[in-house]
C-alpha cells in the first residue's frame, strides 16, 4: 500500500531538496514546487502512511495541529484574503503524491488559482516565499 519511493518520503529523508518552513518530530512544511498561488505550502508527517484512511488517528490529530499552525504562518506572510486547506486521496481524486499531506493554498481577490500540478515554480521565488512563511513562523 504505501511505497517509500514517493517524492515526500525522499524529501523527508533529505535526499531532495525542498524549501522547508516548519520541522518538529512528527511532520515537515516545505513549499509546493508547482505552486497553485503564491505561498502554496504542503504539510507532511513523517510517519508512513498513504493518505487519509490509512493513517493513525493520533497522528492524523498532530497533523492538522501543525497544518493550522503553519497556515497561520502563510496567513500572516502573505495576507491572501482567503485561504484553502485540500487534501487528495487517490488518483481519482487528484493525489499525485502517496504520502499524505496537507495543501494549504491562499486565495487572492481577482487572482484564478493555476492548476493543481502543472507549472514548475522557479527556484528563487520559492526560496524567497519560505523565509516570509519562516520569518511569519518565528523560524
Ligand atoms: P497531490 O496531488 O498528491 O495532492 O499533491 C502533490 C503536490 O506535490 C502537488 O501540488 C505538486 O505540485 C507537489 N510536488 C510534486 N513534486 C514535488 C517536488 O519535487 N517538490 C515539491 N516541493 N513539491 C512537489
């Protein structure tokens, strides 16, 4: 069911580069690659699990925890006027990545979002978006 090859599993062992915002014992936030909207960021813990029906109750708790606490981060950051929290659960549903993780993607007046996947970020944006979330953070 769950395979450690997934793109998350790797960047949770630090054999890929991310831009990370958050780190405690039991998940990591790092920004999204091909970001929906600016401060795009994803939520992960580090214990295994594939998506919402296979994790531990207590861990999924700690996970939405830490998903507030960084989205408050983002909040503050960048000031979107509204914010989305998504998670994907399978193919079907749209998950790419079969690690579970949270989306926490802000919203702009007037600004479409893009899509879900698509674009990759350039890499200076994205260093630059993590320390606003960072600094936000207190990090
Ligand atoms: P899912 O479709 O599984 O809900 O979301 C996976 C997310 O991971 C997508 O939003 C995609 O942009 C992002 N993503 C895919 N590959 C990478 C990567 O190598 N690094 C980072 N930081 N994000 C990635």
């Amino acid at each position: 069911m769950y395979d450690d090859n997934n793109i998350f599993a790797k960047i949770i062992r630090g054999e890929i580069p991310s831009f990370k915002v958050f780190e405690d014992a039991g998940a990591i936030a790092f920004m999204d690659a091909m970001p929906q909207s600016e401060g795009h960021t994803l939520v992960v813990p580090k214990a295994q699990a594939r998506n919402f029906f296979d994790i531990e109750p207590a861990v999924l708790a700690e996970l939405i925890k830490t998903t507030q606490h960084v989205a408050r981060g983002v909040q503050k950051a960048f000031n979107p006027g509204g914010m989305r929290i998504i998670q994907f659960n399978e193919s079907v549903a749209g998950q790419t990545v079969f690690h579970i993780h949270f989306h926490i993607v802000p919203c702009y007046e007037g600004v479409p979002l893009r899509t879900h996947n698509r674009d990759w970020a350039d890499k200076a944006v994205l260093a630059q978006h993590a320390e606003r979330v960072k600094q936000a953070l207190g990090n």
